[in-house]
C-alpha cells in the first residue's frame, strides 16, 4: 500500500537465471510476447522481458490483479498508466538495472542511467543543457565532468518523464541542479523559481556505475526502497 506523500522505489538487476526469465515472460500480455519476439538479440529481448515482467509483478502487489491481466493505457504522449487505478508508476532501466517509482501523484518520472566515458560530452550538454547548467557543467574538473552530466541527464529525464512529454519537452527550458556537491533540486522551470519549487527531486543511490533521479510534483515526499525479495524474485 502507498500511503499519501510516499513514493515507493523499486530496483532490481536486468540478467536473470533461465527459470525467473520464463516465469516472468508468462505474466507478459500477448503484444508484449509479439513484441520480445521482435527483438534482433537474446540479450536485448531478455532484457525487455525481465523489465516488462518486473514491472507488473510490482504492480500485481500493490493492486491484487494478475500481472498477465493488468491493462495500461497511455498518454497523448505516450506515459504509460495503470487502467482503472490511482496508483501511479514511472520505469527506466539501463544496462544491468531496472527502476520503479510508484506513488499516488500522476506527475511522476524516473530515470537511470549507467554512467560510462562520452566523448562528445561538451557537445551533447551544450545541445540539450540550459545556458547555466552547462557554465557549471564546465566548471568542474575532468574526473567530475561524467558525473556531473549524468546528474544533469538524469534529473531533467525525470521531469519531462513526469509531465509526460518525453523527447517533445525542449530540455533547455528548466534548469537543475548539476555539481556533484549539489543537492538534486530544481533552479527553475521556464524561468520561473516559483514554479520550480512547487516540484521535488530526488537522488537515487544505486551504486557508483549508475546514476538516477525522481521527478515528481509537490513538495514532502518521504522516499522508500522496496525489495524484489517480497514478490518472490
């Protein structure tokens, strides 16, 4: 159960043994078994299945319906929800990790990302990153630059996860946090400070080769890590 003010965050690797791989591809709907069946290599459609199924055998905990019999429906934009329910989700994963947030605020948004070298770092951040965020992103040393981008990356995905946009939102317009001695917050949104503080933001601690963040709107959030042990995987 979710009580108000609470998120509940899930978390879980990617590569399981055969027997969870099978157990978690039966509670896929029908298009979702089409579509692993789509994917070119076993690591990739794996991947897809373990995500997918991890995601509603969480959701099957909190709501007491079947995972195979769980409907979603989706956006204007395409955030997904859970039909005729107020309990709210966001998912991201990357390489070897899978994230969950769940609350009962709609505007809701999680994102993870495995932190590796990128050559075209500056370019990329100068792309996306607001004027400010990419002065300070240059500020830092080089050991802090590929941290500092990926907190940047991270929490402004979280937020145009939140408000449903996806790749529509043009990043460039709300500013965060981004130095590593920084706590995640929002600077603002379209300018605007006020709005920028009616939203919170957290960092997720996931291990030094990742790094994560929740978006979501409001301010008194209590952050919970939930178990994958509890769902029986």
């Amino acid at each position: 159960m979710v009580a108000e003010h609470e998120i509940h965050l899930w978390s879980s690797g990617i590569f399981k043994p055969e027997a969870i791989l099978r157990a978690l591809y039966r509670k896929l709907s029908p298009d979702e078994r089409e579509k692993a069946a789509r994917f070119r290599f076993d690591r990739d459609r794996n991947a897809y299945i373990v995500a997918r199924g991890l995601l509603r055998s969480i959701l099957s905990h909190y709501v007491g319906i079947e995972p195979e019999q769980l409907q979603f429906t989706y956006g204007p934009k395409g955030k997904p929800a859970l039909r005729g329910s107020h309990l709210y989700f966001n998912a991201s994963h990357s390489k070897d990790l899978a994230v969950y947030a769940l609350s009962l605020e709609p505007q809701l948004g999680i994102d993870v990302e495995y932190i590796r070298p990128i050559t075209t770092l500056e370019a990329i951040a100068k792309q996306f990153f607001s004027a400010v965020e990419y002065d300070d992103l240059l500020t830092l040393n080089t050991s802090q630059r590929c941290e500092g981008f990926f907190n940047c990356w991270t929490r402004k995905e979280a937020y145009v996860k939140a408000i449903g946009d996806g790749l529509y939102a043009p990043l460039h317009e709300f500013q965060v946090t981004v130095k590593p001695d920084q706590p995640a917050s929002f600077v603002t949104i379209q300018g605007d400070q006020t709005l920028a503080a009616r939203w919170s933001l957290f960092d997720l601690k996931l291990g030094e080769q990742y790094s994560g963040a929740i978006a979501v709107y409001g301010r008194g959030w209590h952050l919970e890590e939930r178990s994958v042990a509890v769902i029986g995987l």
